[in-house]
C-alpha cells in the first residue's frame, strides 16, 4: 500500500513562491503525479516525475527524489488563480493505480 | 468536444434507492477508473478496467457494481443507496499501454443521499 503525507493548508502572496512538500511510504513505485483541483471542479494534471530530479513546466515545478520517498512542486510568480488544492498522487509498480494524498489548500492574496 | 463527460452532474436521491452514473471518454484511452472524493477531500479508487477488463477493485461494498460496455465506457451502479454514499464522484481515463499515464478526470457527479 501506499502512505502519502503533504501539508493540508499554505497560504502565500501574489508574485510570491510556494513549495508544497510530499513524502511517501510505498510498496511499489511507479510515478508521482501532481494534480490541480479548483474548489468544486476535477483534478488536473500538472506534473508527472518517475525519475530523480527536477521537471520544469513554466512557473510551475516538481522535483522527485526516490531514495528520501519525497517530492514538492514548486509554484512561482503565483497568481489569484493559483488558488486551489494541490494533490500528491504516487502510482503503483503493478497496476495502473494512483494512491493520493490529501491535498494541500493554496490560498494566494492580493 | 469534451474528453472525459459524466452524467449526471448533480444525483439527490432518497436512502434505499438504485442509481447509475454513466461516464465516456473520447480520448481512445484504453484504461478507465471510478474515484470516490468524499467531503474532506480525499480522493480514492474504486474501480479500474483495463480493455474492459476489471483490473482494479479496491474494498468497495458489492451495492457498487461498475459495467464497462466497450473501452469508451464505464458505468457505475449503486444499489440500496446509505448516507455514507453522498460524495463527489469521478471518472478518470488514461492511456497506459503506449501514452504518458496522466489520467485526465471528467467533471464529477455530486451524489447527496437523503
């Protein structure tokens, strides 16, 4: 099974950065996903890391890091916008199945 | 040309009742999954089929019973409808035999059970 742990609230402001960190305990590894959820919308994809390193997609980020179980994405230049939650999603070696953490509430102010 | 579309949007219904959410894909995915997010947000798997196949069936009562028809399709059949049903939830596809393995979700089917 999977255990994925990310902080449940942060809040920041416009033009700032925020990391959001996730850690996980798994008996598989296949993947980490990072998806947006918009307060009552679907999740979307942002970020997918199944190597070590760092991936980088415009003002957003995520780094992954196997052997410490551990991942954060990286929000620069952040905007109203951003918003939303942030879901940590860790994917198993034998199946196709994604276990998610609960998700991190991002407040920007103006 | 939406990718993933689900309906209904919005399910109210009395305990004790039978329900379906139907849910399609336009993306020629060949993996389809059913989520569950309840009211503190956390989303969780319920199902997955592969080709149609069942390849995931997570500790789901048996009053849920999701049907695949064909890889475009994925239905999920509620029976005796509890309380504890009402809940956000969302079909998801992605391609996993060749593609990048995101799953993209459809807009969701708020279910209040009363």
């Amino acid at each position: 099974g999977q255990n994925i742990d990310q902080p449940t609230e942060m809040t920041a402001t416009e033009g700032a950065i925020v990391q959001i960190n996730c850690t996980y305990q798994t008996s598989g590894f296949n993947g980490l996903f990072w998806y947006q959820q918009h307060a009552g919308e679907a999740p979307t994809f942002l970020s997918y890391n199944v190597l070590d390193g760092l991936e980088e997609k415009g003002r957003f980020s995520s780094f992954l890091s196997r052997s410490k179980g551990y991942s954060y994405l990286l929000l620069k230049e952040l905007q109203m916008k951003d918003s939303a939650s942030y879901l940590c999603a860790v994917r198993d070696l034998d199946d196709y199945k994604l276990s998610f953490g609960a998700g991190t509430t991002v407040t920007v102010r103006a | 040309d939406t990718a993933v579309s689900q309906t209904p949007k919005y399910l109210v219904t009395q305990m004790g009742n039978d329900k379906s959410i139907k849910c399609e894909q336009n993306l020629g995915h060949d993996t389809m999954y059913w989520y569950k997010q309840d009211s503190k947000k956390f989303l969780k798997i319920m199902f997955s089929y592969n080709n149609k196949e069942l390849i995931i069936n997570e500790t789901v009562p048996n009053r849920f019973s999701p049907k695949s028809p064909d890889k475009a399709h994925l239905n999920l059949h509620i029976n005796s409808l509890e309380l504890g049903d009402s809940a956000v939830y969302f079909c998801a596809s992605s391609q996993e035999t060749t593609g990048g393995n995101e799953q993209f979700f459809g807009p969701g089917t708020r279910l209040t059970v009363l």
